[in-house]
C-alpha cells in the first residue's frame, strides 16, 4: 500500500494502455502551450517590475520568458504526483519510465528541452517515429527511457 493518493503510472505491456497515444499527445501539446502562453502575461509584468527595480538589468529577462515559463511548467506538472501537466490529464495521458520510478523535475525538463533539440533539427516529422516504435514512443522518450500511457 502506497502513502501517496495519486498512483504512479507503471507502463504495462498491454497494447490498449497505448492505443490512441499520439493523437492525444498532439491534443495535450495544443493545451499546454496555450496555457503556457497565458502564464508568460503575468511572467512577463514580474521581468518588467524586476526591470524596473535592477535599473534595466532584469530587462534582459525578456527574450527569454517563454523558455522560462515552459521548463517550470513542465518541470513542475510532469514531475508533479499526477505524472502529466493539464493538458495531459485533459488529454487522459500521463508520462511513466520504462523502469517504474517517478518522473521527476530533471527528467521532466530535459525531456522537454530534448523535444525542442530534435523538433528543432528534425522539424514536427519526429511524430513520424511514433507510428513505427514500440508503445508509439517518440525519439526523446527512447532517450530518456520513458513512455506515454493511457489514464482513460
């Protein structure tokens, strides 16, 4: 019996916790950057008043708000107790390792910094990756030796 109430997602070798998978993702994806979009307003008026306190070094913050807010929400909702950030939940996802541990904030961050790396150099057609591996796992989650399972 676990202490914690929320359960940690184990991946299983059933095809049906995967089924489905990517098409959530791309759902979960359109979520969290528009929650992400909507926290970097206020993000963005803490940086002007930091600005305005540091006498215009806190100004130099600004290009790099959105990557700030970004690592921490997803730092902080992946690494979280629920495994998934909220669109993930909407989407009826969560993030498990291949090994049974917890996600943590490290391995929540890099593997959102190893999504942008590899979108980056392969553009979107890394989704592509995920009709052809086992699990429907894409490039970054082979990496870093996690999987996306069905909640719902």
């Amino acid at each position: 019996m676990s202490l914690d109430p929320n359960a940690t997602y184990v991946p299983t070798e059933d095809w049906r916790a995967y089924s489905g998978v990517l098409s959530r993702r791309v759902f979960a994806f359109v979520i969290d950057y528009i929650i992400v979009a909507l926290l970097c307003i206020p993000a963005a008026v803490i940086v002007f008043f930091l600005g305005v306190l540091t006498l215009g070094l806190g100004f130099a913050l600004f290009p790099a708000i959105f990557v700030i807010v970004a690592i921490l929400y997803f730092g902080m909702t992946l690494g979280s107790s629920a495994q998934a950030t909220p669109g993930m939940r909407a989407a009826g996802i969560a993030m498990a390792r291949t090994d049974g541990r917890r996600i943590d904030f490290l391995i929540s961050t890099v593997h959102i910094v190893l999504f942008w790396v590899i979108n980056s150099i392969l553009t979107p057609l890394i989704l592509l990756a995920g009709l052809f591996t086992e699990r429907s796992r894409l490039v970054h989650d082979l990496l870093l030796g996690t999987v996306i399972v069905r909640t719902t």
